[in-house]
C-alpha cells in the first residue's frame, strides 16, 4: 500500500485511511487502520489531540509529505488557544510519545457526523479518480464549501442516513445518491446568521493558519482589554463586578438557534448550557490552571468582542499568520 501512501489536496487525515481502503482493501476498513498503525476506526471529524493522527502524520511524512499534522487534520485549529507550556507539551506527544491534552467541551461540539461538497466530490473524482473528506468540511462552526461557496451535504433528508462512522461510507458518492434509501442527498438548510458566517470564516482562518505560538496570552491581552479588566488579575471587588457583567453579556450576546447548531443536546430552551461553556476561566484567566477549552468558545468570544469594534477578516486573518 506505500506507493499509493498520499494525501490529496486538503484530504482529511484520518479519513484518507477510508479512501485507500475504498481504493486497494479488502475486507473490513479496521483492518486496514490497523496495518497503518491506527487503533481506532471509529472516530470524530474533528478529533484533537489523537495519537492515530500523530502517527498517521509520521507514516505520510516518511513517504514525503510534509506538515501533515496542520495541514491535513486539526493542529493549527487545535492548538492556538495553547499556552506556550501546553505547545511544548503537544510537541512532545506528537514527537516521543507522553500524555494526550484533554480539551473541555470536545464531546459537546458538532458536527458527529462527516459532511462533503457536492461540487468537491464531482471534481475531485474527476481531476484524482475518486471522491474523498476534505479536512476544512470537518472543521465545527462551518457548514459551507469555501471554495464553491455552497452548503456542505450531511446525509439523507428522505430517509436521515447520515455517516457517522466512515465504514458506513468510505467516500462521498460520486452521484451523490443516498446508499440506503438512492434518493439524491440534500445540502445543509438550517438557521444560519450573519454572524455564524463570521464564524465560519475564522474557523477556517485558524485551520488554515501555520502554528501560531503566543497567539493565546495575545487573545487574553485583548479579551481583558475589552473586558475592561486590568491585564494581570487583580481580583478585587470592582475587578469582579466588572468581570461578571461582561460574562452576563457574552452568555446572552448569542441567539439559541445559533449555540444549537454547535454544541450537542441543545434545543433552543436549554442554551444555558452552552453558555455555561462561555463562562469558562480559560476564557480570560491567563493564570488558570483549568485544561485547555475547545477553540470553538474562544472563536464565538472573540466574535464578541469584535462585535463592535473595527478589526476587519483581513486583520483578523494576518493576526492568525503572525
Ligand atoms: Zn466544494
Ligand atoms: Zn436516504
């Protein structure tokens, strides 16, 4: 299997296992993890921290790809909100092996379930012969193809088919036909605001971004800032006032259709729990000893703050690449 051992353009890590087993294998999709040296064949869109995506990095890097961990899964996404000890940390799983970050709220964000363009799919199986995940489709807070500027297809809308787990669909159907029911497959129809496309768009920004080391005590400089609240924690009386009121507005700032399309078991009358994700320390303690929090809280904070100040995408984007 070593001389068909590539990634294609944008191909999503952990689902190119699926594609070459589409492709070459035979028998069952955990058989052929297990010969690249991946345990898990039931796995999220959009894992982490994953020792199968660091040694799938290192299998495609020893056959000349490069930066494959940033590139092809989530490690730029993963890792800006990082304090410099915890980058050093992950260097170290990635390298040497050593203990996995745990990231709060990575069970409670979507998507479950693995999403593709219906343009993509067309021209990748004509340009590569064959169709296959793109890792920026996976990506929480964004639901349309960036290049076609269409909505991404989640599953069946006649019958709810919906592919979970990649044995249920190795790569997305060329015709696009629903495998269970052979209906054709509808894109993405839901709520969708102005501000989840700016959502979309630094989710986007972040992945795409080479690591960016600093960029965390950066953020909490501007979160505070805008907080009103001193750059070191003072806490004091009026420094706690201040601090509860400015959490108050960013728990109410977001419309309950819009929290429940990103975190699970959210209907619109229990957004409370999503905002209990947006009171987190990680938020704006640089001193926290809390774990890491998953970067899609820190992406609707700083789209809060933003809210009205002047800082356009193409700052915003150029601050990513510093
Ligand atoms: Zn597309
Ligand atoms: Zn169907």
């Amino acid at each position: 299997m070593n001389n068909i051992l590539h990634l294609l353009p944008e191909e999503h890590l952990g689902a190119s296992v699926a594609r070459l087993h589409h492709l070459a294998a035979v028998g069952a999709l955990e058989h052929t993890m297990r010969r690249l040296g991946a345990s898990k064949h039931r796995f999220r869109p959009h894992r982490l921290f994953d020792e199968d995506d660091f040694s799938l990095s290192l299998l495609y890097e020893s056959n000349g790809a490069s930066d494959v961990w940033h590139q092809h899964a989530m490690g730029s996404y993963a890792t800006v909100f990082l304090k410099k000890d915890e980058h050093i940390q992950v260097d170290e799983a990635r390298l040497r092996g050593g203990p996995l970050l745990n990231v709060f709220g990575k069970h409670a964000v979507l998507p479950c379930c693995w999403r593709w363009c219906v343009s993509c799919a067309e021209e990748d199986e004509v340009e590569f012969g064959t169709t296959y995940y793109h890792r920026d489709h996976q990506l929480p807070g964004v639901f349309h193809c960036d290049k076609h500027h269409m909505a991404l297809t989640d599953g069946c809308q006649e019958c709810g088919f919906t592919v979970e787990l990649l044995m249920h669909q190795n790569v997305p159907p060329v015709d696009n036909l629903c495998p269970h029911c052979g209906k054709w497959m509808g894109a993405f129809d839901r709520y969708f605001s102005e501000e989840m496309a700016k959502v979309e768009s630094r989710s986007l920004a972040l992945a795409r971004h080479p690591q960016a080391i600093g960029y965390y005590e950066d953020y909490i400089r501007r979160i505070r800032g805008r907080a009103g609240l001193n750059p070191t924690p003072i806490n004091n009386v009026s420094e706690r006032k201040r601090l509860t009121s400015w959490l108050d507005d960013l728990g109410s700032y977001f419309p309950p259709d819009m929290l429940a399309a990103y975190f699970q078991n959210i209907n619109v009358s229990q957004s409370n729990r999503a905002s209990n994700f947006l009171r987190n320390p990680r938020l704006f303690d640089p001193n926290t000893p809390r774990p890491p929090l998953h970067p899609l809280v820190h992406i609707l904070t700083e789209i809060f703050v933003q809210q009205d100040s002047c800082i356009s995408e193409r700052e915003f984007t150029e601050r990513c690449h510093e």
